[in-house]
C-alpha cells in the first residue's frame, strides 16, 4: 500500500525519479496512465495487469459507452522504461495532460501512486474545513 506525499523535481532533461519510500513498494516494472483530476496514476504493472487489464478484458466489445474510456485509458498507458539511475522520462502527452513542468509530487493512494504538478496539487488540497466537509464522506462508505 503507497501512503505520503513527496515533493521532487524534474531535472533539466524533464526526467523523473520515484521517491525511494514509494519506490520500494513497486517490486518492479511499472506503468503511468491519465489519472482524474488531472494528475497520472502510477501502478505496478502486475497489480494493472491483474486487476484493471482482466476487467477491461470482460467489457463487450460492441458496448460504446464503455469501451470509449477503456480505449482513453490504454491508448495512455505508459510501460516506464527507467535509466541506470532509476530516472524515467514521461511521454509528452502525460506530461502536458497533467501540466508538469518542474516541481512535481508524488501522492501514494493505496494502491496507486499520483503524480501531480506542485500548483495543481496546492489547488486541489484545499483548506482545512473543506478537508473536515469531505472527510464525512467517508462515513458514507462505512469508514
């Protein structure tokens, strides 16, 4: 499970690194796809595979209204190739879909991690009443 915030940066070629803390959960290749909200998501590959390919797999073929967001989504996906130093580089389309620039932070969700721009994140956190607002929601899930 990916818990935190990480603050990082990108370096002068636009190349990533994912935090060490989150990084030692991932056991190995990962993908990045569109997230909501505009940020991406970052899985592990066997937990994409496993638990969103294998339901996707399920949607019929000829059902439009679903597999528009499947294929929004897969034509999305992103097999992270990392260099010798564990940076990747993100293609130019999730970058701009997610408005990176330099400062970027990475978010552990459970069982994705978020990757947000600095300033779309600061937006989004809101304050803290908002935060007690939203948090009720929860209970509505029986949290």
């Amino acid at each position: 499970m990916f818990f935190g915030e990480y603050s990082h940066s990108m370096d002068e070629k636009g190349r990533l690194r994912v935090p060490a803390k989150l990084k030692n959960l991932i056991n190995g290749e990962y993908v990045v796809t569109k997230g909501t909200s505009s940020c991406l998501f970052l899985f592990p590959k066997a937990h994409f595979e496993q638990e969103f390919l294998t339901k996707l797999n399920n949607v019929p073929t000829f059902n439009t209204a679903q597999q528009k967001p499947i294929r929004l989504l897969l034509s999305s996906t992103y097999m992270v190739e990392e260099d010798g130093q564990g940076r990747f580089a993100l293609p130019g389309y999730l970058k701009t879909f997610a408005n990176l620039e330099k400062n970027v932070v990475f978010i552990g969700v459970g069982s994705r991690i978020e990757i947000w721009s600095e300033d779309a994140w600061n937006n989004y956190q809101g304050e803290a009443s908002e935060f007690d607002d939203l948090s009720s929601a929860l209970a509505d899930a029986g949290i």
